[in-house]
C-alpha cells in the first residue's frame, strides 16, 4: 500500500505539538547532575600491598 506523505508529515507535527504542550503542562523540570562524590580515603588507609 502506498503512503500520503503529506499525511505522515502531518501526523508527526502533531504529534511533536502534543509533546510540546505536555512538557509545557506538566512543568518539565531539569534536574542538575550529581556532583561526583569525592574520594574519602587515602593512599596510605589501603590495606598492605594495594597501595600502587
């Protein structure tokens, strides 16, 4: 069966306005990145041998 691209592309429009609006209603919110955690032991608290 044949395909009407005008109607896909349609279609895809709407669909991208419906993701518009529901990002727009519910409030998309961007929440940060983790700051990485730091390192809280030292080379020397290493068991014997695995300090390399």
């Amino acid at each position: 069966p044949t395909t009407d691209a005008d109607a896909v592309r349609r279609e895809i429009d709407e669909f991208e306005a419906a993701v518009e609006r529901a990002h727009r209603d519910t409030g998309e919110r961007h929440v940060p990145a983790t700051p990485p955690t730091p390192r809280t032991y030292h080379q020397n608290d290493l068991p014997e041998g695995a300090e390399q």
